[in-house]
C-alpha cells in the first residue's frame, strides 16, 4: 500500500490511475485468453470422443446390417 501511495505522491494521480487502469485491462485480456484456451482444448477432447463414438455406431451398424443379411439368407434357403 505505500507503494502505490508513493507512486501517487510522486507521478501525480492521473499517471497512477492510468497505470493501475492498464495493469487491471492486461489482468482481465490474460484470464480471458486463459478461459478460451480451456475452452478450445474442451472443444477439441470433445469431437474427439464425438468422432469415436460415430466411428462405434458405424461399426455396429455394419454389424447388425450382416447380421441382418445373413439371417435373410437362411430364412431363404429354409424355404
């Protein structure tokens, strides 16, 4: 505290204000690139596991399609 009283007593109030005024803008910019960082690795992790779970539905998609196909068949030949 003395030393912002200091700075006060000897740069005049307007400079001191300023100062304070952009430390606490360059403060807020950095939390703000902070928090859109972690926003864009949580985008990333999730059409990661988006992307693995279409590759699973896919997969057994083509599954229950032969499987499908098969029983299809059999029914035919048991005619």
């Amino acid at each position: 505290m003395n030393e912002i009283a200091s700075i006060i007593s000897t740069v005049g109030f307007p400079i001191a204000s300023f100062l304070l005024s952009a430390y606490w803008i360059k403060y807020n910019f950095d939390r703000q690139l902070e928090k859109e960082q972690k926003a864009a690795d949580r985008d990333e992790k999730h059409w990661e596991e988006i992307s693995k779970l279409t590759s699973a539905v896919n997969n057994n998609t083509k599954v229950l399609y032969q499987f499908v196909k098969m029983e299809t068949e059999k029914g035919e030949t048991d005619k």
